[in-house]
C-alpha cells in the first residue's frame, strides 16, 4: 500500500527539501482543490482549503503514516478540513450559484443540453446534506474507489458503499426529469 514515489518525496521534504514539497503540491493541488470544492460547491472556499490542506501536510509530515497511501491522507485532511468549514460557517448548504458548463467546442444545443443538465444537477446538489454531497463528490467528481473513500473519511468501505447508494438514490429523487 506505500506509494514510493510521493513518500519518497515526503521524506525529501522532512529533511529540509523544499522543491520535493512543489512537486507534492503540484501532484495533488488539483486533486484537493476537487475535493473541497465537490464538497463545498464554492470555488473560493475550495482555493482556501487546498491551500490550507498542503499547509496542514507541511505541519504534519511527521504524522504521516507510510503504510497507508499518500494520497488517501492527504484527502482525508481535505475532507475533514471542508467538513470543518462547513461547520464553523453554520452553512450546511455551502453552494454559490457557479455551474461549471459544457465543452465550448460542442454544438449550441449540446451545449444547452449540458448546460441545463449541470444547472439541474447543481440544484439538487444544493438540497442535499454535507455528507451525501461528500460521497457523491469523492466517488464522481473526484473518481476515488470506495477503499480510498473509505481511507479518506475514516469509514469502513461497506459503509462508503451503503452512504453511496443512499445518496444517489436521493440524488435520483430530487432528479426526475434525468
């Protein structure tokens, strides 16, 4: 379960390697900003929390595990730190009105029909709880398996996978017209 390369890199920045801690940010900042943002669905707040995501890996790196993946903790520190915002925020619904749109270079109408898709799909999102949206997100958006959703939010992956048929079946609910 060691991923060689990003412990490999870790351990370069626990000895004072600076640019092994970029090339970190530079692999997972995407990634991380996916997550918080597929969770909080406001792209300033996503901004914030990558940053202060590899903020947290930088204090933290000495807690790091290497027996479990890289990747899964430095996840589980994104979803806990979006959950976190959410709190302190009082706003479970955490959603600005941005909808990501279609592929520019498709047709006018695809591009209405992909449009109006996401507007649907953003709405629905909207009235859902933090933590379906969380599942959704990191299984969907994010496209982790259920190990490492599992391994990023502390559950057992049978229970990732009960929340995650629990929330698309409410997602379906608030979908009809899809």
């Amino acid at each position: 379960m060691i991923d060689g390369t990003d412990h490999a890199l870790l351990e370069r920045f626990r000895r004072g390697d600076a640019a092994a801690f970029r090339e970190l940010v530079a692999r997972y900042q995407r990634p991380v900003y996916n997550a918080a943002f597929g969770i909080l669905r406001n792209a300033d707040d996503a901004r914030d929390i990558a940053q202060t995501v590899f903020l947290r890996v930088a204090e933290r790196a000495d807690d790091y595990d290497p027996s479990h993946k890289f990747f899964s903790w430095i996840y589980r520190i994104a979803v806990n730190e979006s959950l976190n915002l959410v709190r302190r925020s009082g706003r479970e619904e955490g959603l600005d009105e941005d909808v990501e749109i279609s592929d520019a270079t498709a047709g006018p109408e695809r591009q209405f029909e992909d449009d109006e898709r996401a507007r649907l799909l953003h709405k629905a999102l909207k009235k859902m709880s933090v933590a379906d949206r969380t599942v959704i997100a990191l299984r969907h958006f994010s496209e982790l398996s259920y190990q490492e959703i599992a391994e990023a939010t502390g559950v057992d992956e049978k229970t990732v996978k009960s929340r995650l048929f629990e929330a698309r079946q409410r997602l379906r609910a608030l979908l009809p017209e899809l």
